[in-house]
C-alpha cells in the first residue's frame, strides 16, 4: 500500500537517486550528478515542505519536486521535477501526488501553480490538463557543440560580480521562463558569468552563462543597439568561460523570431519543444 507525504525529511541524496531513476528513460539525456541536483534545486527555489513522495513503506517510488516564488505579483509554486521510477508507472500515481500538492496548496494559501511539460509527451500534457493546467507559453529549447562555434568579437566585453537588473529588463524580447528568472539567477549568483557591453558608460548588451555546465538562462541587447554585432560578442565571450562542451538554451519563447532566428544562425540547434502550463489554485 503506497502512502503519500511530504518530504520535509528526505536527503538530497535519496531525492538524487530517486530522479535519475525516474527519468532513466526520459526523452532528453539528463547528465546530472549530484552537484548539478542540488545547484537545479538552489536554482529553482526548491521547498520541501510543499513537496510530496509516494512511497513504498520507506522507499521513496514517486516525486514531485516544488519551489516556492512570487510570480507576476502572485504567490506561486513551481513544479520543478514530477516523476515516477520505472516499475511503479501506471498505477495513478502521478495524478494522486497532484492531487496531495493540490491540497497542500490551498491550506497554504498558494495562488497558482507552475510548471513546463515536453510537447511531445503527449500522455503528460493531457494529464495536466485534466488537472486543470493551461497553457500559457509554448518555449523552443537549442543546444550547441562549443567545439563547432565560430567565434566573432566585433566590441569589447567585460565581465562584472552582479549586474543592475532595473537597467536592462527593458531589453527583453520576451520574460524569462522561471528557471531562467532574475530570481533563479540569485539564487546561485556565483555560478554565473556575466559578460556585458557598454556604450557611454551605459549598459547596451549582457548576457549570463553557468560557468560549470553552459546553460545561458538570459542573453539581450537594447533595441537600438541591434544589429551591431554586440549579442554575437556576448555570445562568443560567454562560450569562451564555460567549462561545459555543451552550450543550452532552454525557454524560447516560440513568438521570438528574432531570438530563433539569431541563435540557429550562430549554429544552435533545436533541441526540444516545451509548453509552460498554469494551474489557479
């Protein structure tokens, strides 16, 4: 008999192998050891207390993984990893783990409820739909081999501790997805590069890259300094700091052409479509 609880006394350790059981089968290679679990959890705001486990007497078979924020003014929890190991599928109990959070949620009084789901997974979208999930986004992913990047500087890049987020929100084409957030950003500050361009003294480009695994959560450019070469300076900059061989950006607005458009011309290559779903509370 399966019971379902809160894992507020469960070690990182045990949520880790947990996972990488999970997802032994999932569509994208998920290369994540144990530093790279804990750095996702930081990153995402993970709460245990408004996480909840199935579990098999003290085995831990299902998971779903939430961090807590403000999101656009409203107090939002985030899903920030759902999943099953492989021998306890298809006995519901993804849907009664959401279920549990659902009523976790209102006793704490959460406003709504986040998450991003693969498109292709079909059987996933349709579950969180009949959860009451709606889409709100659809996000293109892209990925590049750093060894097949063509490196073009045309300005000079400089690299700074923290970055003056009022300044520059305004160059955003579209918001950043929650895992690529102002507030993900701070969570793990000193994971981060942070190269940026100026012009008179004012910031005109920036982008930031995790120096260990080359995942670039934001990269823009004013719009009145486009078309001069300053993102493809950033870009070449911020490949160069990486230790990673694999450079991601996950969470493209699928509406930003513009963002497409630049990063297949640099090389990127599509990856993976996702939608970002809301649930009300």
């Amino acid at each position: 008999m399966l019971s379902y609880r809160i894992l507020d006394k469960i070690s990182t350790e045990t949520l880790h192998k947990a996972f990488l059981d999970a997802f032994s089968d999932y569509q994208v290679n998920l290369d994540l050891p144990l530093w790279k679990f804990k750095q996702m959890l930081q990153r995402r705001g993970y709460v245990s207390e408004l996480s909840i486990g199935a579990f098999n007497n003290e085995m831990l078979v299902g998971f779903v993984l939430n961090g807590f924020r403000n999101w656009n003014g409203k107090s939002t929890v985030y899903d920030l990893g759902t999943g099953v190991i492989v021998e306890y599928r298809r006995q519901g109990i993804t849907s009664n783990m959401l279920l549990n959070i659902k009523e976790l949620l209102k006793q704490k009084q959460v406003e709504q409820y986040l998450l991003e789901v693969i498109k292709s997974n079909t059987s996933a979208v349709q579950l969180y739909k009949k959860q009451g999930f709606k889409i709100q986004r659809d996000f293109t992913c892209f990925q590049l081999d750093k060894n097949k990047y063509n490196p073009i500087t045309t300005c000079k890049v400089e690299h700074v501790d923290r970055i003056d987020w009022g300044q520059i929100t305004d160059f955003w084409d579209f918001k950043p997805s929650w895992q690529n957030s102002i507030d993900s950003i701070n969570a793990v500050p000193e994971e981060f590069l942070y190269s940026i361009v100026h012009f008179d003294n004012t910031i005109v480009g920036y982008g930031v890259i995790d120096k260990r695994t080359g995942d670039i959560p934001q990269i823009a450019v004013n719009r009145h300094f486009r078309g001069k070469g300053i993102a493809r300076s950033i870009m070449t900059d911020m490949i160069k700091n990486t230790k990673s061989h694999r450079i991601s950006i996950l969470n493209v607005d699928y509406e930003s052409k513009s963002t497409k458009d630049f990063l297949l011309k640099l090389g990127f290559e599509h990856s993976v479509n996702q939608y970002e779903m809301l649930m009300k509370i």
